[in-house]
C-alpha cells in the first residue's frame, strides 16, 4: 500500500529504464491520458465561455512583454515563454498543456510510479487547468534520470537545468536524485555542464535577473495559499525533521523518498501540485489517491488544500517510524 516498489526507484539500469518508457499502454494509462485530454479540451471551453484567459500559464507569456512582475522563474526559461507567446493565447495554451501531460506520464514511467494514478489526481487537473509548469519540470527530472541511466550526460544536464526552473522543487528533487544517483562525483560534475553554460548564457544576456527575482520575491511574493509546508505554523522549527532522515540508518532509495517527503513539509514554500513530483515515484496507491482530496477545495477552499500536507507527513513517517523502532531495539539489546 505505501512505498510499493521503491528499493526499485533508483535503479539506474539502462534496459529497465527504457522497457518501462517504451511499453504498450495500460488501459489505465490510456483511460487516464484520455480523462486528461477531455479536462484540456473542457478548459479551453470554460475559457472561451467565461471569456477570461489560463491565469498561470498567461502570466508566463507576460514576460515575453518585459512584465516580470509575477516571475518567479530563472531567466533561462524566459526563451521558451516568448516563443509560445509567438502562438495564439489557446493554441499555446493547448499545447503547453499537452507537454505537462506528457511530462508527468513519462516521469512517472522513467522513476517507476503508476502513471495512471499519478494522472488521476486533484492536482494533475488544477496544473492543467491553469497550465502550471511543474508538469514539464517533472518530465525534466524523468529526462535527467534517462540521461544518467544511458550515460548521455548532456542530455541528463539539460533535463535538470529545465527542472531546476522551479527552485523549491524542481532543482531541489533534482539535485537530491544526483547525489543519490550510483554515480561518481566525476559524472555528476559531467552533468553540470550544462546547466552552468545555461546559467552563464542567461547571466551573459542579462545579469541583473537573480537580483530582479529576489526583488520580485520580496517585493510580490507568490500566494501560499496552496502550499502545504509544516513552515506556515512552525516556521523554521519545521526543519528539525531533516534530522531523523539524514541520522537513522535506511536504504539509499528509502532516505531519498524521506528526503525528498521532508523538502516538502519544510520548504518555505511548496505548492500542494508539487505533490506531483512525488506521485511519480513509487509510492504505492493510498498517497496518491489522498491527493484527491484537493476537492474538498470545493467546499472549504483553501484549508483543504493546506491540509494536504498529510501526504508528504505519511510517507515520511511511513519510512521514519520502522527506522526509529529498529533503531531502538539495537539499541537494547
């Protein structure tokens, strides 16, 4: 039920990886991708309806207009925002939105979660419906981890520099499967290279951007009203729970999944979607389907999704608690 397959999530075996990522669909994948692509087309219909535009995903394009004001996003990816504000506002929205789909089903198959479940989710939709990006940073880990696996390390640097686009998790997740990866340090310097020739080309086309972004930071902070870490009511309290991980005794895929659990309830700020970065490992059913109680939003809007911080602390005492026990019993003997 919880933590199913996981000794198996950092498994860097080149064949495994890329069995799983060209397989058949499952019938539960292709009813989910098809479920996915119906809340694509019914939002651009709502849309058109209400005649108001995909409020994250414009904000985005905006930027193609100098308008940093709600960019809480490296320089490096503003290239990419500019040419989709070159499509029409619902063509690139639709097509973002595929490349997000896309995203979080081939992360989900390269890490050796259940797609399916991962797509079937409270957050998949809301990252749909408003074209948040951590769908395509998710498939950006899933290509690092290809990369690793196949030993093309310019093409597993370019998947971390597109994942580390979202700091809190993005880069964070990302730099903790590099470090967990069975590399040596020489390869994992190797998959550096890219993202330091990125962040030197942004900084060379414009070196104010990291001042510009802690301004905006400062200045407008993003809304937390999604997010689920313990931070809101403990603030840096909440980062005690880095110890237990980093301290008991576990196994490398185990104290990863801990690790990255811990990100999630301790960051600052962590967007109750980011949840999706998790979904796509194999974490068994039941932290999955808790996602979906997002819906609640409906009913007590923003608390429920506050609240979802159960599933970041589940999973994190699920792998937590037996280390502790074991630990204890050691100890008495």
């Amino acid at each position: 039920m919880l933590l199913t397959g996981i000794e198996k999530a950092l498994s860097l075996d080149p064949l495994e990886i890329n069995r799983r990522l060209r397989r058949r669909l499952s019938r539960g994948e292709f009813t989910a991708l098809a479920v996915c692509i119906t809340i694509i087309v019914l939002s651009v219909i709502i849309y058109a309806k209400l005649e108001v535009v995909p409020n994250d995903y414009f904000s985005y394009l905006r930027t193609a207009h100098s308008d940093f004001s709600e960019n809480y996003y490296p320089y490096w990816i503003i290239p990419v925002f500019w040419l989709f504000d070159q499509l029409p506002l619902m063509v690139g929205y639709v097509i973002w939105d595929v490349l997000i789909l896309l995203g979080v089903f081939l992360g989900a198959r390269a890490f050796g979660g259940k797609a399916a479940l991962a797509l079937l989710t409270f957050q998949m939709f809301y990252v749909l419906f408003l074209g948040q990006i951590i769908g395509i940073l998710i498939g950006g880990l899933g290509l690092m981890w290809w990369g690793l696996a196949n030993r093309r390390w310019h093409i597993a640097g370019l998947g971390l520099i597109l994942a580390s686009t979202k700091f809190q998790s993005g880069l964070a997740l990302g730099l903790l499967l590099l470090l967990f990866a069975d590399l040596s340090w020489r390869q994992r310097l190797r998959v550096l290279v890219v993202p330091a020739v990125v962040v030197a080309i942004s900084l060379a086309m414009r070196p104010s951007w990291p001042l510009e972004l802690l301004a905006t930071l400062k200045g407008n902070p993003p809304y937390d009203w999604g997010s689920i870490s313990l931070w809101r009511w403990f603030g840096p309290a909440a980062l005690l729970l880095w110890l237990p991980p980093l301290l008991l005794p576990l196994t490398r895929p185990a104290r990863f999944l801990a690790l990255a659990s811990t990100l999630a309830l301790t960051a600052p700020y962590f967007q109750q979607t980011d949840l999706l970065a998790l979904f796509v490992f194999p974490v068994g059913w039941l932290p999955v389907v808790l996602g979906n109680l997002g819906f609640l939003f409906f009913r007590f809007y923003w608390d429920a999704l506050q609240a979802l911080f159960v599933i970041p602390l589940l999973l994190y005492l699920a792998i937590m608690l037996p280390a502790a026990v074991k630990r204890i019993k050691q100890a008495n003997e």
